[in-house]
C-alpha cells in the first residue's frame, strides 16, 4: 500500500573504473549514480573491461549509458551496460521475474 513502484533489478557491467579505485565502496557508489547497488559480483572486481554489479533501479531497460561521478579527487565518466534484467515492469502493471 501506498508504493509508487516496483524495484527492476538488472545486472549490468560498469566500465571506465579506474583499477586503482576498484573497491566494494567505490564500485557501490558508482551503481548508486543511476540505481541502487544490490550486489557485486567479485570474480569481476579487477577485470580490466568492466565490473559487474546487480543494480535496483526504476525502470532497468533505460539505464543511462554513462555518468559522471567522483573518485578520489577527479571526475570520471562511468559507462552502463545492461547484462541481463532479472525484474521489470510490463506495460500491463504487472511484473517480469527471470531466473539469476
């Protein structure tokens, strides 16, 4: 009663973290610019081409492609790619589960 929505749920590999930075808190904060990060998935953590985190978010086929954050003491564009959508809306109001 009273939601404004259900949570989709995707994972999605982030690329253009610097390797220096690439820690639980940062890889979080970077999920946090466009969604919520759920989970990480460690084996990608120092993957040179990108990260792969589990994001919550409102409408996961249109997670921005990039955006700008903050890490250490310089600005960087971040980039999104959806890997796989795990939860989302229909158009009916009901919703998609698929398995992880």
């Amino acid at each position: 009663v009273g939601a404004k929505g259900v949570l989709n749920i995707a994972w999605v590999n982030v690329s253009n973290i610097p390797l220096d930075k690439r820690c639980e808190k940062n890889i979080a904060y970077v999920g946090s610019l466009v969604g919520v990060t759920l989970d990480i998935d460690k084996s990608t953590v120092n993957r040179p081409e990108s990260v792969r985190i589990k994001l919550g978010c409102r409408d996961a086929e249109n997670i921005p492609a990039k955006a700008e954050g903050v890490l250490g003491d310089h600005f960087y564009d971040v980039f999104y790619s959806v890997d796989k959508i795990l939860v989302k809306n229909n158009p009916k109001g009901t919703m998609t589960i698929t398995q992880d």
